[in-house]
C-alpha cells in the first residue's frame, strides 16, 4: 500500500433500486469499515 506502492479498493458497494446514482449503497469490500454510503442530489 504506502511502501509498495500497490492500489488496494479503499470501499466498494452496491446500491439496489436501478441506475439513479441517488441512493444508499452497501459496503461489500474494501479497508474502509463505514457500512454504507448515501448518494443525494443536488
């Protein structure tokens, strides 16, 4: 990561209801601990 210089996925999810970017997604991967993520519009 620091040292090595590799990319690691820092969090990964997945959002169900469509293609709307607006929304709540599920963590499935990643270092970051945090759940979930909310996408709102503008």
């Amino acid at each position: 990561m620091f040292v090595t210089n590799t990319t690691v996925i820092v969090w990964s999810g997945v959002k169900t209801g469509g293609n709307d970017p607006v929304g709540v997604y599920n963590r499935v991967s990643g270092c970051d601990p945090t759940a979930t993520l909310s996408v709102e519009a503008l």
